[in-house]
C-alpha cells in the first residue's frame, strides 16, 4: 500500500499543487480517479463555496450549502459530498491512482472519502491525500502509520504519483 499525503501551512497550497499534480498527471496518461479543490488565483478568498473536480474529467461539483449573508456554520452540504464520493467509487476500477483533496472533519469521523481511500488501497493503488495541518493527526491515526508525507511541491508530488503508479504495473 503506498499512501502519501501533502500538508501545507499555507493557505490553499495544498489545494493547488493536487490541482497542478492531477492535471499534469492526466498530461502523462495517468489515469486518476478522486478529486481536487480548484485554486482560481484571481477569485477572492471565500470559504462560501466548496467546489470539487472529479477525476480524471474535472467535472465541478458544488459541496456547500448556499448560507444567507452574516450566517455562519458548516456550509459543506452531506449529501453533495456523498454524491460526488459514489462518482468516485465508480471511477475507481479504471484509475491507476486516487487523489483526495482533503482529509477533514467528515474523513476523521469515518466518512466523505475514506470508504474510496480503503477501496483503493484494496486494490494496490498509489493514494495521495491532501491534509490541512488541523486534521493531520486524525489523518496519521487513519492511516495506521502507513502515511508518509511529501512536500507541498508539485514537481516531487508528481515524481512520487508517476513512479508508484509505474511500480503498480511492474
């Protein structure tokens, strides 16, 4: 089981370089399942909409509740999230690796992605992870110590996800 993860202190690093990683990797070939969170440089920073794109196609799917103006709480909407983790289960038997954008609170309460993380590690894929510094420890404790973290640098990411992917076919 090969299982990495990229944790950056800075704000949406780790959402950009799996962006830049799953769009460089589908460049190669690699057939990715899973899903990134979109980083637009010239949108505003807003937590107010939480849009995956699904891999390998990078359909958008909005996860979030839309909250009238001034209200707070969790804007991620469960039944969103779970329609686009059963389109990650299904793309799952044609991918040779999957990408989740993030580890969060619904991973670290056993559901969102996990299910799809323990399906692809099932099936001997190469699984990268995206973990905000908050979450790291549910996240190791998750993995059972099979975790080991990469650098939030697109270019080693990319070196490590084609290279498993390669080890997976030999």
């Amino acid at each position: 089981m090969e299982i990495r993860y990229v944790c950056s202190d800075e704000e949406r690093r780790t959402d950009a370089v799996l962006s830049v990683v799953a769009q460089r990797a589908a460049a190669l070939g690699i057939a990715l399942a899973g899903t990134v969170q979109p980083v637009d440089p010239d949108a505003p920073p807003e937590k107010c909409n939480i849009v995956l794109a699904l891999l390998p196609d990078g359909e958008r799917r909005n996860v979030s509740f839309d909250l009238a103006p001034g209200m707070t709480g969790c804007r991620l909407d469960p039944d969103a999230l779970e329609a686009a983790v059963m389109a990650v289960h299904d793309r799952l038997p044609g991918a040779q690796g999957l990408v989740v954008n993030k580890f969060g609170k619904q991973e670290a309460v056993g559901r969102g992605l996990v299910g799809a993380i323990g399906e692809a590690c099932a099936r001997g894929l190469p699984v990268l992870v995206g973990v905000s510094p908050q979450w790291r420890e549910a996240f190791l404790t998750f993995a059972g110590g099979a975790a080991e973290p990469l650098p939030a640098d697109e270019d080693q990411v990319l070196a490590w996800l084609q290279a498993a992917c390669l080890r997976r076919v030999a």
